[in-house]
C-alpha cells in the first residue's frame, strides 16, 4: 500500500493544476487567503474523490440512496481513501434529533437501562425486580441467617380452590398472624390468602429445602411468593415484572421503550418532541397595561362583533374596562380568558376559528397566535410517565440527559457492580465513557446531551460530528475538516489539537483552517495562494512549520513567523452613552446586569457555553426588538433595559448561510445588479427596441436564454452516477439571447459585464458614480476580486461571511447597534485587517458594535471587552471581567485576559 494521496493536475474551480504528494497517517493543514482554493482542493477534491469512489463500490441498487458526488476536476489521483467531511454548516432542522442522538449515546444508555435499569413502583416506591428461588434464597440467609421463616404462596379461596388445595396437600393458612388449618378458615370468594408451603430455620443446612419451598410457592403462586420472618414482617417476591406489595404487573422493556423517537417511550401528548403548540396569551394580550376599552385583547378590534360581545359580557357581571387588564382580578381575567356565564372567552373564539380552517386566512390568522410551550404531560422530558420509573444509579433517562456532558463523564465513570460481570454491560459502558471523554476534550462539556442540535451553533456542530467520528474507532479513513476552532476559546485549542492527533495515528486528518495554534501543530501545511479567486489556486509553500516560517512568498509564514502583524493604529474611543441591560436570567445567565457603551466596539468573550449568545441573541437582539415593536416571539427573561433612546435599530450579522443557489451572485445579493439593469435598459439602442430592465435579468422571461432559463448550464441526469453540467448550447454559458448581448457600453454587453471583478467593474463605470459608489463595501473588505456574477454557492465561508458584511456596511441608516457572530470565520490573518477597517467605518458614522469574538486580534482591537464565564454551562451565565483589553489582562479569573497577555505583549 502506498504510504501517501497522490494528486496530479487539480483544476477545480480557481486551482492552476496543482499536484502534490499527501502523506497518510498525518494532520495537514490547508491555509490561504480567502479564495485561494483551500476548500475547493479539501472538499471538491480530496473529499468528493474518496467519497464518490467509496460509494461506487455499492451495488447500482444500493448507489440510488446514497448521495452522489460530482467528479472532481483533476488528472488523476490515486491513494485516495474513504472520506468523510465534517464541516461547520448546520443543517439539522428537526427538533427530534438532540446532542445525545447526533454522538448515538442515547443508542448506548437505551440498552445499558435494559440491562441495569432497576423499576421503582410509582405506588408504593419499592423498587420491582424479576426474582429467582437462587436469588431469593441468597437475600434471606444474608439478612435473616437463624431465623425461623414460613413460606407460603397467595392464592384468592374459592371452593373449588380449597378442594384443589387439599387435594394436593396444602391444609395449613396463614391469617391475621397465625397459621390456621383451612377448614376452619371462613373463605370469601374475592379475598386473598397465604397458603402455608413450609416452616423452617434458615440457615445454610436448610438451603435445599428453601429453595424447593419457594421454587413450590412460585409455582401454585403464579411467580409470587412470600415469607414471614418471624416476629418480623412479611417479605414478597415475585418472578414476574409485578410489585409483590401492590400487585401491578409491568412489562418486560425494550430497548426503544427508553426512546423518545419511539412510539413505545415516547409521550403520548406531545409525540417525543417535548414541546406543544397552544395559543400564546402573551401574543394574544400583547400590553397588559391597556384596557379593554383601548384594545387591550388585540384579536378584537373596536367595533367587531366580539369586541361588542365583550364589552356587554363586562358590563353585565360588573368588570371595569377602563382600567389595565393587569389590574383585573384574577377571576375577572379568567373569565375572559377561558369565557363563562354566557361569553365564549378567548379560547372559545379560537375553538370557533378552528372550525373554519378550512379558510385560508383563517389558518393564517390562527397562525399568528400560536406558539409553542413545555409539555404539560411530560414536562419537556419527551418520554412516557412509564418510562420515568426505571432508575439507574438513583437517576431516571430524562434526568441522566438533563446532565451536561461534564457530569454525564462523571455519572458513567462510577462503577456499576450489578454489571461487572456481564460483558454487554462492560461494552456499553465503555463506549458511552470514551464518547463522553472526547466531548469533553473537544471543548463542548458544557452541553447537556438533551440539548436540540438545531439550537448548535456551526463549530459545535463540527466538534460534536468529530467526536462520533472518534469515537467509532474508525481506521484507514480521510478525514476532512473545515475550521474546526470556530466558536472555541484559545484556551480550549490544546484539547482540540490532541484529539486531531489521536485521530490522525491511524487515519488521515485534512483540515482548513487559519488558527496559528493549530497552524502550529500540524505535521504538514499546505499553504495557497499567493491571493484570492484568480490570483490564488497555487501552492505557495507545502511542508513542515520550520520550512513555512522561512518561505519569503508565503504570507501566512509571514504572520505566524512574526515578519508581519495586524496593524492595530485604529484610534481608541471613549463611550459617552450606555445600554444597561438588567436582570438578565435567560438559559443559564445568573440574573447579570450588563452595562454596554454605545458609540465603540465592544467584544463579548468567553469560554464555549459561557452564555454570549444568549446574551447578544436572546436578551439585547430580541429585547430590543421586542421593546420597539419588531419582535413577534418571546425574549430570553431580562427585567429591564434601559438606554433604548439611543438606538434607532438593532442589526444581527450572523453566520447563517447566504443562500445556495447559483442563480444568486454577489450582484444580485447586494442589489448592484438592479443598478446595472437600469443603466443598460437606458442606453438608447436599448430604449429603441423597447426594452426594460426586467429584459436584462437572467432570473425572469425576457431577455434570458431560453433552453437553460438563464441559468448558462443544462444539467444532464445519470441516474446511479453524478449528474454532468454541460454548458448550454444556446447561449454558450452566457444567460442571454443573442439580440439582448448585442446592447454594449463600452464595447461590453451585460455578460461581459457580470464576468467582470469588482476592481475592473469600478474602472468600467468610472463616469457613472451612483453605480460605482456601491461597489466601495466590497473593495473596502477586501472582495474586490470577486466577479459580479460569480454564483454564490461557489464561494468560500469567508469570502460569503465578509459579502454579507458589505451587505450592511453600505446601508445608510440613523444610529444602530450591530450584534457581529464571530466575523472572523474563514477569514486569514492578512483579511482580519480589512474586517477591523470595516467595522471602524461604521463606527465612524455613528453606529455601535457588539462583536462575539475569540480571536485575539479582534479582541485586542476592541475599545471594550466584556468578559462571561467562568467555564460553560451551569458554571458560567457571570461576567468575570469588563472593561478596556488592557484593563481585562490583570484579571487573573479571565481566562480571555490570561490569552491576551501573550498577545498584547504586556509584563503583568
């Protein structure tokens, strides 16, 4: 076998036929610029290579099922291995699939309470075991050893039963604490009985006549069993899944009993999803300080019937509407609400409305009412009441999910002696600790395993797909990676880089990636460049670290060997006003108040699951809104926030995807394209024929082609092999008919146009500053070599994450506050400078930025850091530190400030 990936001639996208040996068995990093082809060489060909020749080893039959890749554009390549990629993009949607599923832990702890799971009955409590005579008979020479013991059987007397009983020898009962012969016992056809097997000593000489006695009673007992110590009380036992004491019969579980994705354990009311959809009253009733007179139920508006019928229903039992509904009594609410003496209330007007959903505008009415609450049944558990019976280790399978990671590794590395001895057992508990253990070395220890994976941001999401990848021994596999760090704090990249080199002794470990530490740590780095989209797609440098910090050609050498640095000459600004956030308690923020200055750059730092998201998106992002009248929804709890007056709008720039569609561009993205439209639907030979900018789009009939509808490409289907893009016939890959490409300016026409770069479009339109003026956001972050009708889908995650940013940088509003979700994802540190020059520009016009950030170049940069933490999870929802970097470095408590030490070179 050979010992490395051969790549000969790599063409695809923007890559200049680039070839190159990939060593097996190591960690390779691939680092560039934005652009310069690193996940067109990671993913388009080193993954869809190993993935695609994987799936062709299947069956015809089988491929059908199996997605299909494109074959990559490349001479040759041959070494390749399976592959798997583990990216940064969320793409769960269903509120179904938890951390626990997505790491298959629930699989493991699902058969490990089959196996361990002891039921506690939910009436008496005493917990109900499956006996055996052997069993039965070891619990009583341990605890009542010399004792005298009376075995017996219960069975309800009937005649026919007291003659079957003395037919086979029994003659003696036991009732009311004393034996008595069974004809003198007064029978009673629904009452039970306890019928005398044996009287003995326990003790070890006896042991074979115990177990015959209660072998016997089990079997005229149907499985149960009793035995009175004597003076002591009576102890039962039962071969069946029954409580002896209460007589409840349970069935033996299945392992997707303890399943909430099942039909067997999942709650009957809410399906297993935890959640209901009800009316929200708070939607509803939307400002409890109007009265009903002012409008205060919004579902009835002065003047309608219902508004009428409520008016006249509060007049008549003597309920003001002249005063805030809050104000109300409680049993003046309620009527209202729930309706009586004659009024149908709230929720018979929507038990009315569901008659007629049939209507469309009914539906979509309801629809704005509705939201979704706790299980009322379940309580949010997902499971039956029945499965919550089965406790392992004092803890039921809800409350062992409820544990985050960190406690779960705790919970499952106490030994189980009831399992010790059964391999099975063994097994599950290994998988679960080894699983648990890498989740914790990857840095997410804070997530509780019930946690949604919807509700992951993108860089948990790749770290928790790389701990199912670890932990399933996988060997002989290429492993493709984007950004791993995203979302991790400096402090956590030890733990990850060890979990990569584990992973790369017995696979092959690619990684994108722009972190210096990780940059470091690699065996080999594959540096791309020199620059983006045309200027890139070559192999600046491939080696080891010490070749990299000597390569004179290779910028990332340049900044990770020291050479070059960001420039940090951005001038410090004070605040003069501030945004004071009270109260907040929402997920697991400790009821904080945060004090934000307006007018400058905030960060808000912290270790993964500190709480920053919660705090920009749940409480400042959805509280704002909520106060000014913008947000249907609910915000994360918060008491108060006060300052509102200094802000006109609150703007969220996160990392969703900015679409997929490669009928999308940067033109059409940032609205350029309408501009163009405009311009060449004006020319005169245009206007003459008639046309209007609708004829120059390629996403409307008109002027586009009409064999590839715009699209410059037909797509042939193969059915069991990659579908193959031919460029169109028709139109050669340019979109238009031919008499639309005959209107030029300047010797162009419009696809001329749309394969321009931004720079050669702002010397095309120089006489013309209306257009040219909106290509500055692009030039300003550093996009300029993008063209103008590059399809969106093809873009790297940093090229799309700084086009969103030009987005808003070229909006021309009154005073805002930015919330930034880690704006440095994808980005190199010779574009970190451009984003920071960016974000100034914004200051500049008078707007205010909170930046959730863990990169130390940002965080050095910003005018004040706010600091959360101290750990993730339960231990953090605190501000450990606030104030300017280099006020935030003397806080020993800040693991952000021990970081930034290094980094601000400061001697504290």
């Amino acid at each position: 076998m050979s010992s490395y990936i051969r790549v000969i001639g790599a063409s695809q996208h923007n890559l200049k036929h680039i070839s190159f040996d990939l060593p097996l068995n190591t960690l390779t990093v691939i680092t560039g610029v934005s652009g310069a082809g690193k996940s067109s060489l990671a993913y388009d060909v080193l993954y869809a290579e190993g993935q695609r020749r994987y799936v062709e080893t299947f069956s015809p039959y089988a491929r059908q099922f199996m997605e299909r890749m494109d074959r990559p554009a490349v001479e040759k390549i041959e070494g390749i291995l399976p592959a798997i990629a583990i990216d940064q993009r969320q793409t769960v949607k269903t509120s179904r699939s938890t951390v626990g599923t997505m790491t298959e832990m629930t699989d493991f702890v699902k058969l490990l309470f089959v196996h361990l799971a002891v039921l506690y009955c939910p009436h008496c409590g005493r917990p109900v075991t499956k006996d055996t005579p052997q069993k039965i008979a070891k619990t009583l020479l341990t605890n009542a050893l010399g004792k005298r013991g009376i075995v017996f059987f219960p069975s309800i007397l009937t005649l026919e039963k007291k003659k079957e009983l003395q037919r086979l020898g029994f003659d003696r009962i036991w009732e009311k604490g004393e034996i008595k012969n069974i004809e003198e016992v007064d029978f009673k056809e629904t009452e039970q009985v306890y019928v005398v097997v044996d009287r003995l000593i326990i003790e070890p000489k006896n042991q074979a006549r115990l177990l015959e006695a209660i072998e016997m009673a089990m079997n005229f007992g149907q499985g149960e069993v009793a035995i009175q110590i004597i003076p002591e009380k009576m102890l039962k036992f039962s071969r069946n899944y029954a409580c002896p004491y209460c007589g409840i019969k349970y069935r033996l579980p299945l392992p997707n009993f303890f399943s909430f994705n099942s039909p067997l354990g999942a709650c009957e009311t809410c399906k297993g999803f935890g959640r209901v959809i009800d009316y929200d009253l708070d939607l509803v009733i939307p400002d409890k300080n109007k009265s009903l007179a002012d409008g205060a139920i919004k579902i009835w508006k002065k003047g309608s019937y219902e508004y009428q019928d409520l008016i006249s229903f509060c007049n008549s039992r003597g309920i003001p509407t002249d005063i805030p509904f809050c104000q109300l009594s409680p049993k003046a609410q309620k009527d209202i609400i729930q309706g009586g003496h004659g009024f149908y209330g709230i929720k018979g007007f929507f038990r009315w409305l569901e008659t007629k959903i049939y209507k469309m505008h009914v539906r979509v009415f309801l629809s704005r009412y509705r939201g979704y609450f706790t299980c009322p049944d379940c309580g949010g558990t997902r499971f039956k009441k029945e499965v919550l019976f089965y406790r392992l280790k004092g803890k039921n399978i809800a409350q062992i999910y409820a544990m985050t990671i960190d406690e779960a590794y705790e919970f499952f590395s106490q030994s189980f002696p009831e399992g010790e001895h059964d391999p099975a057992v063994k097994l599950l508990l290994n998988e679960i600790t080894h699983r648990l253990h890498y989740l914790k070395e990857a840095g997410v220890g804070y997530l509780t395993l019930d946690r949604q994976s919807r509700t992951l941001s993108g860089g948990e999401v790749a770290r928790v797909n790389l701990t199912r990848a670890s932990g399933s021994s996988l060997v002989n596999m290429l492993f493709v990676l984007d950004e791993p760090t995203v979302g991790l704090h400096p402090r956590d990249n030890k733990r990850l880089i060890k979990i990569l080199k584990d992973l790369s002794k017995e696979n092959t470990v690619v990684v994108v990636e722009h972190d210096p530490d990780i940059i470091k740590a690699a065996d080999y780095i594959l540096d791309l460049g020199p620059g983006a989209g045309e200027d890139g797609g070559k192999i600046v440098y491939f080696g080891k670290l010490n070749g990299l910090l000597k390569a004179n050609k290779s910028i990332t050498g340049k900044y990770i060997s020291g050479k070059k640095q960001i420039s940090l000459s951005f001038k410090k600004r004070k605040p003069r006003r501030w945004l004071e956030i009270k109260g907040a308690a929402a997920h697991n923020l400790k009821n904080i108040n945060v004090c934000i200055p307006l007018g400058v750059m905030v960060c808000l730092t912290g270790v993964s699951g500190a709480g920053k998201s919660t705090l920009a998106y749940e409480i400042i992002y959805k509280g704002i809104k909520k106060e000014k009248g913008d947000f249907r929804g609910v915000p994360g709890k918060y008491h108060k926030i006060v300052g509102l007056e200094y802000i006109d709008d609150v703007i969220l720039i996160d990392q969703t995807p900015i679409g997929k569609t490669p009928r999308a561009n940067p033109a059409t993205y940032l609205g350029i394209f309408s501009a163009i439209r405009n311009f060449f639907a004006s020319l005169p030979e245009a206007k003459l024929k008639g046309y209007t900018p609708g004829t120059f789009s390629f996403n409307s009939p008109g002027g586009r082609c009409k064999v590839c509808q715009g699209a410059g490409f037909e797509r042939i289907e193969m059915q069991f092999l990659s579908d193959v893009y031919l460029t169109c016939p028709a139109c050669k890959g340019q979109r238009y008919q031919p008499e639309i490409l005959e209107i030029t300016y300047k010797g162009k026409n419009i696809a001329d146009v749309l394969n321009m770069t931004f720079k050669q479009s702002m010397k095309f339109f120089a006489e013309h500053p209306k257009i040219r003026e909106q290509f500055l956001p692009l030039i300003d972050i550093g996009l300029d070599y993008l063209r103008l009708g590059q399809p969106i889908n093809t873009l790297s995650a940093g090229e799309a994450q700084r086009l969103k940013l030009a987005k808003y940088f070229k909006m021309d509003k009154e005073p805002c506050l930015f919330i930034f979700d880690e704006p440095t994802v994808g980005l190199h540190l010779a574009e970190i400078e451009y984003l920071l020059k960016s974000l100034e520009n914004l200051l500049n016009k008078g707007h205010s930025l909170i930046v959730i950030e863990h990169n130390l170049e940002v965080i050095k940069s910003a005018d004040y850091v706010i600091d959360l933490g101290p750990e993730g999870g339960p231990e953090g929802g605190e501000i450990v530190a606030s104030g300017t970097p280099e006020e935030i470095v003397r806080i020993e408590r800040s693991y952000t400030g021990q970081c930034l030490r290094k980094s601000l070179m400061c001697n504290y």
